[in-house]
C-alpha cells in the first residue's frame, strides 16, 4: 500500500502537449541571424569590388581628358579651330575676289610654242585676250578654239600661268600629199584636211584621185597607205593614184610602179616590197602579199 503510493507519486500522470511548438533557442537564432548577415554582406562587397585593370583605364581616360579639356579652355580665342575654320574661308574668297576684280593677276605676257609657218603676231591676234585682263576671267576654252580655227592649226592649247602670263602651245599641220588643181597646189594634212595653197615641201607625193580633200573614202585610202610604209619606202615615192579604196598604185621616184591593192595587209605589204624592188622589174604586185609578182 504505502509501495503503490509511493511509485504513483513519483510518476505522476502529466498530460502531453502535441501541439506546442517548441521556439529556437535564443542562441542558435542569434547565430543565425549573424551568419545571414555575413553572407549579405559579403556579396555586397563581392559585388562592388572593381577590377584593377578597369580602374586604372578609367582613371586614365579620365586623366587624359582632362588636360585636353583644359588646353582647349586655355587657349586664345583666335587659335580655336571653329574661328581658324572660319578665317580661312574669309582668306580664300578674299583672294578670289583680288584675282577676279584687280590688276595684281591680270595678263602681261603671252607666251607661244610650236609655230613655225604661223607667226605669233596672228596667234596674239586670234587669241582675243587683251593685256591687263585678270587671269581668272580668261577663257582659256573660247581662246584654244579661236587659234585652232587658224588654217596652218591643228590643235591649240591655252593656260594660265601664274602670276601674268597666258601661254599657247599650238599644234600645226603637216602635209603629207598635195593636189594639183587649176588654182594652185593644195597640200593635204594626215587628216585629209586641205589647209593651205602653196608649194609642196620635198618628200610630199601627188595624189590623184576624182575628189580629193577631207571625207573623201579613196584620199583617205591613199594617206593610210602612205602611213602604213617605213621611212625607206614612203621616201621613194614620188605619185600615189587612188581610182578607189580597193585599187591604189604608187609610182616611185624612178618610175616604177607598185601595185598596192586596198589597204588591208598595209604592214605586210610594205615588208614585202622594200626586197622586192631589189629584183630587176618596172611593175610590182603586192596587192597579194604573200604571192608578189614582178613584170
């Protein structure tokens, strides 16, 4: 009796509480707590760490720029490149408007080249380009054409030459057969062009042909001809005949006759010829070159 009481007093019966939840103990959250806080902190600091190498460029730009920012500040107005820019434009229409409108650049001199049948008195004359004329307002187109409408002129060239001179370098013809014709003897350039009544040079030939002169298909057969032989032969020749473009002959300084043909196979032609003439003949064919023929 007093065993059972006993045992029940030391084990007394006490309800169990399944739904109380136990808190953390103050030290373990505290920890915690503490340990969250480092992590926190530690990527902030991760996050703003900067690379060394990054830095020190930007410090550098940064560096740069700013004595460029004060060199421009410091310096004088006038040095700036926007007022420069602006000067030099200022500058150039001033010049210009010297150029154009004054004497210091106006024409004191003209200059010529290349004549020699045309005298420089006529080429001054064409020219049309007074003395004291401002360079720039020269025409220097109209005035070429001018002297290149001269007969005796093939081609004329105008420039101006800094600071008074114009210079005209001119181009004359030169004649390469003449024409007997019942006003005198004309003499016709490589072009065919009939520029000139008078004597012809030595070494020109006599072309005879229908209608001679600039356009016509048989003259300008007979100078391709003439053109296409080498010095030795073309200095032989004393008439060229062009009846037409198909049937041109030569007559030599001696008489003799070379029949040419047309003009095609012109260079192989003339290689032909000059051995050719070596043989004792009066007519020679090489209107086909590779089968001549003497007679």
């Amino acid at each position: 009796m007093t065993r059972e009481r006993r045992g029940r007093s030391e084990r007394p019966d006490r309800p169990v509480r399944r739904d109380v939840q136990r808190s953390p103990r103050p030290g373990r959250e505290a920890g915690a707590r503490a340990t969250a806080s480092d992590r926190t902190s530690s990527r902030r600091r991760t996050s703003t760490v900067t690379d060394p190498g990054t830095r020190r460029t930007r410090e550098s730009a940064s560096a740069a720029r700013k004595p460029a920012a004060a060199e421009t500040s410091q310096r004088p107005w006038y040095r700036r490149p926007a007022v420069m820019g602006v000067v030099g434009v200022v500058v150039v229409v001033a010049l210009g408007l010297v150029a154009w409108f004054t004497p210091l650049l106006s024409v004191r001199e003209t200059d010529v080249a290349g004549a020699t049948s045309v005298s420089e008195e006529q080429i001054r004359q064409v020219l049309g380009v007074p003395q004291g004329q401002p360079l720039l307002r020269v025409d220097t187109e109209g005035a070429a054409q001018r002297v290149a409408a001269i007969p005796k002129v093939a081609s004329a060239r105008v420039q101006r030459v800094y600071p008074s001179t114009i210079r005209v370098t001119v181009t004359e013809r030169v004649p390469v057969v003449f024409v007997d014709n019942p006003g005198g003897t004309h003499l016709l350039d490589a072009e065919a062009v009939d520029y000139e009544i008078a004597p012809p040079p030595p070494g020109v030939p006599r072309l005879v042909t229908e209608t001679p002169g600039w356009g016509d298909p048989s003259t300008e057969a007979a100078i391709e001809v003439l053109e296409s032989m080498p010095p030795q032969l073309r200095g032989q020749v004393g008439q060229i005949v062009a009846k037409s473009i198909s049937d041109i002959a030569v007559t030599l300084l001696d008489g003799r006759t070379v029949v040419w043909g047309g003009t095609e196979k012109s260079e192989r032609k003339a290689a032909v010829t000059l051995p050719l003439l070596t043989q004792p003949g009066q007519t020679y064919d090489v209107s086909s070159p590779d089968l001549p023929t003497v007679r």
